[in-house]
C-alpha cells in the first residue's frame, strides 16, 4: 500500500517538474537567472532518487519564490537551499 503512495507521490513531482521547467523557459528573465533557477530544477530532479518527499518540498518552495518573483538575483538565496 505505501508503494501506490509512492508511485502517486512520484507521478505528482513528475507532472510539477514538467510544468515547473516550462515556467521557466517561458519566464522573461536574463538568461544567468533562467540558467539559474534551471540548475536548481536539476538538482531537485536528482534529489527525487533519494528523497522523493524533500525533493517535492523544495520544488514547492522554489516555485512559490518563482510565483512571488523571488529569483536568484535577488541575492538572497530562495529557499530551497542553494545560494
């Protein structure tokens, strides 16, 4: 029964991943910033593999700093961990 938890925990990530990479080829930003928040999108995409649930917290995160215009050049970091 946890597996189906897992598996639909894991579709859900996957669909936001997508979503959340084209946010941001569409956002009009520099592209240091949209190379920026695309890297962040990669590590959280590798995180998956070994913490599905963190790795779906800190993409929640970056997004709703992406939504609030939060980006990172505004030097203050954003929250999912990375500088």
């Amino acid at each position: 029964m946890e597996r189906d938890g897992q598996l639909e925990l894991y579709d859900r990530v996957a669909a936001r991943l997508k979503d959340a990479h084209r946010t941001v080829r569409d956002l009009q930003v520099p592209e240091d910033v949209r190379q920026a928040l695309a890297h962040k999108l990669l590590v959280i995409t590798a995180a998956t593999k070994r913490d599905l649930p963190g790795a779906a917290r800190r993409l929640e995160r970056l997004m709703a700093d992406v939504d609030q215009g939060r980006l990172p050049s505004d030097r203050t970091g954003g929250h999912d961990g990375t500088p």
